[in-house]
C-alpha cells in the first residue's frame, strides 16, 4: 500500500536560492498590491527590444510557422554571430563554432556538460554571479571560489589563478568581464595574461561576455582575441535589451562543437525560432543600443555621487555592466535584514551581497542601474531617508 509520504528532492537540487530572483518575487508581489516599489534588484534593462528586432519578428510571426532550427541554431543568425567577431574584435570566428543558445543560462549549462565530468573543479572569483556556482553543484562538479576584494579592484588575476591550480589541480576556469556583481572589467593585458595561463596548465578558460557593449572606459575585449581554445559565453539580455526573449549563444573550441550540438538536441532542441529572428536584426540596431546606453552612463553617474554620501563603502569600480557593488553604511553588518527593511519602510529593492558572496557578503548589497534615471535618482533619495532616519 502506498503512503502519502511527499518525494524527497535530490541531493544536486541542494544548492542556494538565486536571491536577487527571490527579492524581484517579493517586489512584484508589493508592486501589484498598489505599493510604489523601485526595483534595483534585477539586471534587467527598462529599455523594449529595438523597433527593427520587434518588427523582424512580427513580419515572421505572421508567416504563421514558428518551428524548431537545428540545435545549434539558425544558420543565418550563426553567420551573422560570426561577422559580428570582426567587425567588434577583428577576429575570425567561423560560424560552425556558433551554437545558439535558450539564453546564456542554457550556454553555461552545454559548456559545463559538454567541457567537463563530474567533480572538476573550476575556478570562479567570489564574490561572482551567483548561479555559476549553483549550476556547478546541480551538475556534480566543484567550484573554486577565489575570494578578490576592494584592494584587488574585485578582479581575479593569473598569479591568483596559478595559486589556486598550484595547490590543487582545476580543470576550469570562468572569467566575466564587465563582471556581475561589481561591474568591474578586467584589463586587456590582466586578461591575456588568464588566457595563457589556462593555456599553458591545461585548464579550460569560459568567458562570460554576456554584459559587452556594456563597458564605459575601455573597449570590449574578449578572450578569442587571445586564444581559439576558449570557450565564450554571450546573450541579447543585457546590451541588446531581450532578456524575456531567451536567446544567447557560445563560441566553442572545433573539439567540442558536436559534443555541445548532441547534449543540446536532448535538453533543450534549439532556441526559440521567433527570437533567433530578432536577435539577427537587432545586431543592426546600433544607434538606437547606444542611446539606451546613454542612460546607462547618466545613472551610474547619479549613483557614483551618491553611494559614497550615503556612507556606502568599499564600492566596486563601477566601469561596466550595470550594477553598482558596495559595503554598507556603518551602523549596518547584516545584508539581508538591510534590503528586507528597505523593501518593507522605502520601497526601494536590491538584492544583499550574500547572493554573490556567501562568505562575507553580509557586509555588502548590489543595486542595478538598468532603469530609468529618474527612478535611480528617486531610490537614492528614499535610501537616504531611509538611513538616515
């Protein structure tokens, strides 16, 4: 006879809730009571896909047949992926190392499959984004976690690197530049420098470019200047404003192009067909990217004047991205009960440093300037207020 006894749920489903996610639950849920929440707790642009995706994908939709691609994508989106490389990067990328992906979430889940077997260890700078390491864990791999902090401008270097591999082998690396929670870029020659010492120790170098077209100092550099063994991580969420669209994709090394192709058929078909449609006009919707940039620029101005007013410490260089990364003011030493009193008495939300650093991210919030600046200018204000009372 059977019991009524629930299922147990796996040990691999035993990892961390995404709390930026479980924040933005929470904000919505006040938002649709009547309360007048700002929500800093999302990357998320405010901005709408451009004009020229939308309109792509209406002229297709009203074909009226919206089907699977091949798992690796569609091939003109693939070609156009490729001309992308020279005209941003000046290099050679062929298309049959593109894979279209269901968002960089699925990218970053073919890449571990097909790159690496269970309980590899991969490097990973912490505080980081935190689903890398919660994606590591489900599929039974190890991440690394390399603390970087404020005197280390949050980025992991080589040398840290080789430390790491030193006192005991990886078989991975995961490098973002423009990073998430800080913002901060790694330089071109830090860079490099990571490459070829992935190169040189036999460790497998993913690079999560996911937020260029997004740097405000430097020009975008990615790791396939450096090397065609990388393998590299990109969307249309963040630059290209499609995040509800699902569509990303990966530059894969020629050795693991089938591999990725064969694990993608089972999991997941191929990417939205009306997406990979848009995606391909959008890359040709540069001036309108670049004044939605533009606000981008003016917010991350508002909040570089304020955080330090606010007594807000150990601010992370705000030079990418959009997401300002920053130690509480004094009088504070708990994250979460921060950002759950300033949701509950200001109505401003952001999510607590411990989603990107479990070790000390008590000490530390990230705020997203993805809105619009009349909104960030608001939520410093109520954050003052706040504070202050």
């Amino acid at each position: 006879m059977y019991t009524s006894r629930p299922i147990k749920a796996s040990r691999r489903s035993e990892i961390d809730p995404f709390r930026a996610m479980d924040v933005l639950a929470e904000a919505n849920r006040m938002a649709a009571a009547g309360v007048p929440v700002i929500s800093l707790a999302v990357g998320q642009p405010s901005a709408p896909v451009p004009k020229a995706a939308a309109d792509a994908a209406s002229t297709f939709l009203q074909a009226g047949r919206i089907g699977y691609t091949d798992a690796l994508g569609r091939s003109s989106l693939r070609r156009r992926i490729s001309r992308h490389y020279g005209e941003r990067y000046g290099v050679d990328v062929p298309a049959e190392r593109i894979m279209v992906t269901t968002g960089s979430s699925a990218g970053f889940n073919l890449a571990f499959l097909a790159a690496f077997d269970p309980g590899d260890r991969i490097a990973i700078a912490n505080p980081g984004y935190p689903a890398y390491r919660n994606i590591l864990k489900a599929l039974g791999l190890e991440p690394v976690e390399i603390p970087v902090g404020a005197d280390e401008n949050y980025i992991l270097t080589a040398d840290r690197l080789r430390e790491a591999h030193r006192a005991r082998p990886l078989q991975g690396v995961l490098i973002a530049s423009p990073a998430n929670p800080t913002g901060t870029v790694t330089p071109r020659d830090e860079l490099r420098a990571l490459v070829e010492c992935a190169d040189a120790e036999g460790i497998t170098f993913i690079s999560d470019e996911i937020y260029h077209g997004l740097s405000y100092s430097e020009p975008d550099v990615s790791a396939l200047e450096f090397s065609d063994r990388v393998i590299v991580v990109n969307s249309f969420s963040k630059y290209y404003c499609m995040t509800g669209w699902r569509v990303g994709w990966l530059v894969l090394p020629a050795s693991l192009v089938r591999a990725s192709e064969r694990i993608g058929q089972s999991l997941y078909i191929s990417a939205p067909e009306l997406s990979q449609v848009a995606a391909e006009a959008v890359f040709d919707t540069t001036d309108e990217l670049e004044r939605i940039k533009q606000d981008y620029v003016r917010n991350r101005a508002v909040l570089a004047q304020h955080l330090p007013s606010l007594g807000f410490t150990d601010i992370a260089p705000i030079d990418g991205a959009f997401y300002a990364y920053a130690g509480l003011p004094e009088g504070w030493d708990d994250a979460s009960a921060f950002a759950r009193d300033a949701l509950k008495i200001c109505h401003v939300a952001f999510t607590p440093g411990v989603d990107f650093d479990p070790m000390a991210g008590e000490r530390f919030v990230r705020l997203s300037y993805a809105g619009s600046t009349a909104e960030i200018a608001e939520a410093m204000d109520r954050l003052g207020t706040f504070i202050g009372r």
